[in-house]
C-alpha cells in the first residue's frame, strides 16, 4: 500500500511540474463525455441509531477510446486491460470501438490494479472516486441488510426492499481529463445529483447479536443444517432477525443468502399450531378446559392413518392436551369444529396471507381447503401439518397472546429521514384484524405458561425471567411435495417474555437438529431461554417499564435540543427517530414505544446518566406523516 501511493505521488509530482505544458495541451484537446454524477445512496440505522450501512469510496479507472489515435496504440490499452481487468484483447477492441467517447476500465480497483494502471502513463485513461457500501458492524445482520450492486442499488434484504428511498438520484454532467489525469465533472444545472434518504430501523443491534451467537451456538452444538430468530414487541416492532446455515452441511453457509429465511421460507409449524387451534376451540365454546377425551395410549386411527404421541397417554383434559401436545388429543377435539371453521380461524390468525414486510420472495404461505373435511384432515391441520407458513407468519399470530387478542402487522421501518434531516416516513404498528378476545387471551396465556413450567418445554425453564410458549416438532416436507423426510424435522419453539406482563415475542427453530430427540422442547426451547435471558442482562430494566408520565396536550414539534454531557436532554416534542438518533450521539442507549413525537420520557430531563445508560421515550402522532417519499414496496 505505502509503495503504491508513493509511486502515485511522484507521478503527480512529474505530471504537474515537468510535463505541465504536454498535459495542460493535451486537457484542452480531449473531447468531452457525458456521464453521470453520483450522489450519497442513504444510510441504514438501528433503532438506537448505530450506523448499519454508510458510504465508503472507493476509485474506479474510465478511458476515452478515441484518444488512442494509432492502431498501435489501441492494441497496446486492449493487451493491457486484458493481463489486468480480464477479457481477451479483442474483446477490449470491440468495446473501444462501441464507446469511443467513454468506457469504464475498472471499477472499486484495489491497490494493486489501480498502481499498475497508474503506472501505464496512459493519457487516455482517468481515475474517479465513487461511492461504495461499507456495513460497519461486520457479519452482523448481513443477511437482513442485503447488499448492492457496483451502482449502489439493492439487490437483496433490506437494501433491496428500502431501494426506493435509500437510491440516491444520480446527476448528469460532462467528464474531461486534467492535467493529472483525474477525471473531471463539469454538472448539468438541470440534472443535479440528489442524496438519498437515511432508513431508521426497528432493529436493535444488540438483540441482533445476541440473537446470531445463540443461534450460532445452538446450531453447531444439535449438529442442525441451520436455525432462525425473530424477536419483536406484541405490536409487531421487530427488534431482531437471524438466521445463522451451517457451514458444514448447508451450501450456502459463508455466502451472503439472496433471501432473509425466516420471512421466506415454509415450513409446517407443527404443535405450536396447537395454540391457535385451542382459541378457536375455546372461542367457539365447543370445550371447556376440564373436558376430558381418550387418547388412546399413544396411537389412534383416523380414517385410514395411523397417528402417534410422542408418549402414550390415557385420559386427557383440555388443558393437559395443550400442555403436554398430544396429537391424538387435538386430532379428536378438531372433530368439533366444521372445516370452514377450521379454515376461517386459520385464516383469521394470519395464516395464507402474506405479512407484507417489504423483503423480496414474501410468500403467503398455505391453508388446507379440502372439498370435503374428513377426520384425517382436520386432525392433520389441528396438529399443525398439511399447512405451510414462514416463522415471521408463525411468530405474528403469536403476538395476539401477548397484546390482548390482536393480529399486527410487523414492520421493520422506523422511520425515514431525508437529507435535510426531516422525518418524512414512519412505521407504526398496525392492527390487521382482532381474532380473539382478552378472556381467551388470559386462558390461553395461562396454559402455555404450563407448558414450559411442567409440559413440553421444561427446558425452557428460567430462574431469571417467567417464559410461557409452545413447542414445535414437524417432519419436513419432501421437496417434490410427495410425503415427509422420514428422519428430518424441523424442531421450534414460539413464546413470550414476561409471562404474566409480555413485552417480547418471539420464535427459535432449527432445521433438521441430530440427536436423540431432536425436538423442539429439547433444542429450540433451551435457545430461546438463553437469548431471553441475555436480553434481561443487557438491559435490567427491560422486563419492568415505568409507567411514563404523560401531559394532556401534544407538544408541538422542535428542533433538537442542547447537549448538556452527562445529563438527559428535553426530549419532549422531537420527532422519536430525531430523538433517537440525537440520544445516540449523546452515548445514551434508548427504548422507544409508539410513534410520531415524543410526549413523555424517562429519565427526566436534566437527570445525570452516565454512558450507556438508558432514556425510555413514548411518542404518539400528532399529525398525518408526509407521504413526500415514494413508498415502494416498504
């Protein structure tokens, strides 16, 4: 590196001093080019407002053909590009002769290739910054950051679905060689280059990580193909998506996915499908929770398929059937409902529709709608098969058990912030529909704390944090859609955090785990009480929000305010993504609630609070956001 900047160094010095006056004639002579003038593409912010995506540059190598003047000279620049940038010399010719006025030779050239094109002393060709993408915080959720193209432009995850507000607009102008043989731009007043806008994230950087070296360490230590996180507030506020492939045993382990799998792929939920179909049960007032039913010592008949327990049980309750998961049981109390029932409840719940997050390969998942319900395929759904959906479909109907009976939309967009530093966009949480009411809620809730205190998931068990949820175990699907894997499964768990008081939903599955009992009370639980657990640890706090004083009238919005070190800034009446970011800057770590400007916070203004501390902010809309930025498909 040192060498090649000092050979670039004497180069300028030989091209501005010695040979000034054969430079400045051969500027002036060179024809000009129109080309574009790149602009910033926007940044991409966690919710505290730590930089995910910012802009790095990086030089790229241009050349105007029709300066080559002799034979000659143009099959000397075509050997040349061929030994270094690749391509056969005629196909360089070919190319010279296409674009005589401008072609670019090399683009984001690293250190070597851009010295020995330096030390060409080619007229012809000119070097250029442009902007290049840099994710600062690593591996870190690459995968849900996606990635661009050479242009800047989204191509993947969230740089692909924020394509629309991040793309910066690219000006016009015409380029020229200098006397040091850098390329100059002279701007089209008309076409002027524009930065893009800045995208604040739900994501929470430090879940994210903790969410990635469990999955990490979960997935290695079950031998598993690979295995998935999500983790959100009960409105839908995604706080962390993981994913983490085995390197060993999946093909795309170490490369950058093209899809965020836990949006993207389906799978059967297997019995944390159980959950749902015990509120429609229950709603539909055909069981009550001491209801009993045979379950037939661990393998029954239903028309012409014989389905097992994982152990044999006699007599069940309603309530023990949930808890301890017997698919006889649930195949038996199905019979109760009518198929359209049972199809309009799975519906209800989110189920074959897609959750429009925004991310590319969304897709709506399946329901069963046979012309005719038999026995069998009302046992089969009630188990959770013969369906298909993605674990962000699975953890979303979830949510309904921690937010008092309501279907969400989840959403990962903050905010969006123009260049001007203005809040043009905002994500907000959205009620899609209310499937169940808060009495089910409660019943419901209270049975899967059961589950992990004396059911299936025992080993989600925690002496820090009181965890309630469901376990899953479901053969996978032949990729031909001919029948199941005979030893393959995918093994989940779904559930929330604090259990009488929710604040965080979320899901841990792993695709084909080895062992034993490769289930999910055995494997995904055990995950999802670490990561709980570390989210506790990182923030104490976390599972005991005050209650934040509110004032009755709005106030009104205002630029921010001054930073006094050491102390919590008046926060009141900032736009929250302003506030974020400004509280970010200031060292301070931040939870935020609703949307709009903040109308409470705590601590109080003025308050001593060392780094790292934490500023609760509540906001609430004040007026209808601007819709100034196209949308597209966030």
């Amino acid at each position: 590196m040192g060498l090649f900047w000092a050979v670039a160094v004497a180069r300028l010095v030989q091209v501005q001093v010695l040979e000034h006056g054969r430079a400045s004639e051969l500027a002036d002579r060179q024809a000009q080019s129109w080309v574009t003038i790149p602009a910033s593409r926007g940044r991409i912010l966690d919710c505290n407002g730590t930089i995910l995506a910012t802009n790095e540059p990086f030089v790229s190598f241009a050349a105007v053909p029709k300066e080559w003047k002799s034979k000659k000279d143009r099959n000397r620049a075509a050997q040349r590009l061929a030994s270094v940038c690749g391509g056969t010399q005629g196909e360089w010719l070919k190319r010279f002769g296409g674009s005589p006025e401008f072609i670019w030779v090399k683009r984001d050239a690293d250190p070597g290739t851009a010295a020995r094109i330096l030390s060409w002393d080619d007229d012809a060709i000119f070097q250029r910054e442009e902007p290049g993408r840099r994710y600062p915080a690593g591996s870190v959720a690459r995968e849900l950051l996606g990635r661009v193209d050479i242009d800047n432009r989204g191509q993947s995850g969230l740089e692909q679905a924020f394509d629309s507000v991040l793309a910066d607009r690219p000006g016009k102008g015409r380029a020229r060689g200098d006397a040091t043989r850098r390329m100059v731009i002279d701007p089209l007043p008309a076409a002027l280059a524009a930065d893009g806008c800045d995208v604040v994230l739900t994501i929470d950087l430090r879940w994210q990580e903790i969410a990635e070296q469990e999955l990490r360490r979960v997935v290695r230590s079950k031998g598993a193909r690979g295995g998935g996180a999500i983790f959100m507030t009960p409105q839908g506020d995604i706080r962390a998506l993981a994913y983490y492939a085995n390197d060993s045993l999946d093909s795309e382990a170490g490369r950058l996915s093209p899809r965020c799998r836990p949006v993207t792929d389906l799978f059967e939920p297997g019995s944390t499908f159980k959950s749902f179909m015990a509120a429609a049960l229950l709603t539909e007032h055909v069981v009550q929770l001491t209801d009993s039913i045979y379950a037939d010592s661990g393998i029954s008949r239903f028309d012409n398929r014989w389905i097992r327990d994982s152990k044999p049980h006699l007599w069940l309750t309603f309530a023990q059937s949930l808890i301890v998961s017997s698919n006889i049981a649930f195949g038996k109390w199905a019979q109760r409902l009518e198929g359209d029932q049972l199809y309009r409840w799975t519906h209800d719940f989110g189920f074959g529709e897609s959750v429009r997050l925004g991310l590319a390969a969304e897709p709506s998942g399946l329901i069963p709608n046979p012309r005719r319900w038999t026995v069998l395929a009302k046992a089969q759904l009630a188990m959770g098969h013969s369906l298909a959906a993605t674990p962000l479909q699975v953890v979303t109907a979830f949510c309904a058990f921690a937010n008092g009976g309501g279907l969400f939309r989840p959403y990962v967009m903050r905010a969006v912030i123009d260049p001007e530093g203005d809040t043009v966009m905002t994500g907000r949480p959205h009620k899609i529909r209310h499937p169940i009411s808060s009495e089910i809620v409660e019943t419901v809730g209270e049975l899967l704390a059961r589950v992990v205190s004396e059911g299936t998931a025992k080993y989600a068990q925690s002496k820090a944090i009181t965890l309630a949820g469901k376990t899953g175990t479901a053969q996978k699907v032949k990729e031909d859609g001919t029948g199941y894997y005979k030893n393959r499964y995918i093994a989940s768990f779904v559930g929330f955090f604090p259990a009488d008081k929710p604040q965080v939903v979320g899901i841990v599955y792993l695709d084909e785990p080895h062992g034993v009992i490769p289930d999910g009370g055995m494997t995904a639980a055990p995950a999802f009480r670490n990561i709980a657990e570390r989210f506790a640890a990182m923030d104490p706090e976390l599972l005991d929000y005050p209650v934040l004083a509110e004032t009755g009238e709005l106030p009104a919005p205002r630029p921010d305010p001054i930073a006094v070190e050491g102390r919590v800034p008046d926060f009141e009446g900032l736009p929250l993504s302003n506030a974020v970011v400004f509280a970010s800057q200031q060292g301070f770590s931040v939870w935020t609630s609703g949307s709009g400007c903040v109308v409470a916070q705590s601590p109080a203004e003025g308050t001593l609070l060392a780094a790292g501390g934490v500023v609760r902010l509540k906001a609430r809309t004040t007026q209808p956001v601007s819709t100034a930025v196209t949308r597209g498909s966030l």
